[in-house]
C-alpha cells in the first residue's frame, strides 16, 4: 500500500515540478556591435508565452532573449514573428517598453529606433492561450 502512495506521489510532485520551473533559454546574450553587421539580420528563435500574467501578456519569469549593445546605435530594429497574439516586452536602459501586434505591423510587434548602450532583456509573450515557436528579427537595416 504505501509503495502504490509512493509510486503516484512521485510522478506528480515531478509533474508540478516542471510546470514551475521553466528553463532559463537566455543565458549567453546576443552581442551587437560593430562586426553585426556581417550577420544582419540575425535571426533567433525560442518559445512565445509563459506562465507569467504581466500588462503585456503571458511571458516567461526569466528572458527569452538577453541583447547586449556595445556601442550606442542610430538605428536598430526588433521584429516578433508568431502564431497567436505574440507581445515583445522588453526591459532595458532606457526602461520597460511593450510593443503588441496590430495590423500595421501585420501582427508582428516591432521596434525600430535608437538603441542606446546597455543590456536589454527581452520577453516574447502572447495574449493568446499556450505557447507558440517564435522568431525574433534583429536588423540594423530600415525598412523599405
């Protein structure tokens, strides 16, 4: 009898276990400086969504992706491609900013503009339910 406690206790407490910790995805951060422009644009993907309830939708506790700029930029451009309603929140130097997808930017949230030296810690969420792939865009290049 309490080997069959045992053998249901251990599968659920490893179930509950997993469900709060999520992997740390962001551990080396992408570096942006003068030599980017030879793999412009960078592209990089993970998991959009999370468990985490914030005003810029379900994220994860740690970053999806942690971008380290060198040098103060003129120009530097974060596009989000996902299925659902993906967000981009992203928390830096300059302070907390989030950019949802609408139309104008065909559901796609994005940021263009100047990029001033720092560390930026960047959370893909959804306002949707569940998690969805996504891909993160970085450029240097405007859009045409």
């Amino acid at each position: 009898m309490k080997t069959l406690r045992l053998l249901t206790l251990v599968p659920v407490s490893l179930a509950i276990s997993l469900l709060f910790n999520q992997p740390n995805l962001a551990q080396t951060p992408v570096i942006i400086d003068q030599n980017f422009d030879k793999k412009d644009p960078l592209v990089v993907n993970g998991t959009a969504g999370g468990t985490v309830p914030s005003n810029c939708g379900n994220i994860t506790a740690q970053p999806s992706q942690v971008i380290k700029v060198t040098e103060s930029l003129p120009y530097l451009r974060l596009t989000v491609e996902s299925q659902g309603k993906p967000t981009l929140l992203i928390d830096g130097p300059g302070g907390r900013f989030c950019v949802l997808a609408d139309n104008y930017s065909d559901n796609k949230p994005e940021l263009a503009g100047f990029w001033q030296l720092g560390q930026y810690s960047l959370y893909i969420g959804n306002l949707s339910p569940g998690q969805h792939t996504y891909n993160l865009s970085i450029s240097k290049q405007q859009k045409k």
